[in-house]
C-alpha cells in the first residue's frame, strides 16, 4: 500500500533543511582583485590575432598610466590600472565573436600607439625648449636690470659730482 503524505499546515519551518543544498556562496569563485583573470581563456593558447591585440593594448594602457601619474591624477591611473585587463580582455572577446572589428581595433591602435609615442617626445622637447626660453628671457631681464642700475649709478655719480661747489673740485682746469 502507499504511504500516506501529511502536509503540515501549522506554518512552521521543519526541523532539518534538506542537505542536498550548498550555500549559494560555494559556486561563486573567487574573483581576482585586479581584473586580470576576466576573459582569460584555460581552454587553449592564446591565438596570434588576440596576443597582438591584448599587447598592443596593455602597452598603450602602460603609457597612458605613466601620463596621468606624471600629471598627479592617481585617480583615473588606479581605474585603468585595475579595470585596463577587463577592459581589454572585453575588447578582445568581442574581436572573436565580431570578426569584423578586428581591423578597425588593429587600425586604431596603429594610429594611438604613435601617437602616444610622438606625443610624448613632443611633450618633453618642447618642454626643455619652453625652459631655455624662459632662461634666456630672465638672463635678458637681468642683463637689463643690471644695464640700468648701471646707468642710474652713472647718472647720480655725474649729478653729485656737478653739484659739488667749485671750491671743493681737485684738478680741476678752468
């Protein structure tokens, strides 16, 4: 014969939980605290079109942290140095399943890492030029200044001297 199920309707929980639960916190796995374990792939080796890019883009990443510290905008450096690998590794998963935008990524980069590279020569030439600049206008200003307080000297020398009565001159021929 069948059992016979009694349902409880006294709405009180029962005693024992059922053990086939796990905590919801044991499937979730540790997640990395700087972003660099997103969108890495255990499956295979990386192929060449993703290690291009994800080099590519981690160098760029590197110059642009180094210009916003030299700016003292530890801020924005922090978010791309912890969020730059999820950011790329994005990038990179959406090359994969786009094939398309793989170009246009590789063609962008074409044109930023030069440009970050020239920017910075750039930045520091003109910088050292900007200061000579500024050193030759300040040893003008002095030589002018001093030129001046020379001439100023002169002049109250030649006033004293032509106020002075006649009495007091020395080899004076008159």
């Amino acid at each position: 014969m069948a059992q016979e199920k009694t349902i409880d309707l006294s709405g009180e929980k029962e005693a024992e939980e059922p053990k086939t639960k796990k905590p919801h916190h044991a499937n979730v796995k540790e997640r990395p605290s700087d972003a660099s374990g997103i969108y890495t792939r255990v499956d295979r080796a990386e192929r060449a079109w993703e290690k291009d890019i994800r080099v590519r883009c981690e160098r760029t990443q590197q110059r642009i942290v180094e210009w916003l510290e030299g700016r003292e905008d530890e801020e924005l450096a922090t978010i791309i140095r912890e969020d730059g690998a999820a950011m790329i590794g994005g990038m990179i998963a959406m090359c994969g399943s786009a094939e398309w935008m793989r170009r246009p990524v590789v063609g962008a980069m074409a044109v930023f890492e030069p440009l970050i590279a020239f920017g910075r020569l750039i930045r520091v030439l003109a910088g050292r030029w900007r200061l000579s600049r500024i050193e030759a206008a300040e040893k003008r200003a002095q030589a002018e200044w001093e030129a001046a307080a020379e001439a100023e000297r002169r002049a109250e020398e030649e006033a004293a001297a032509a106020a002075q009565p006649r009495s007091f001159r020395h080899n004076v021929v008159e």
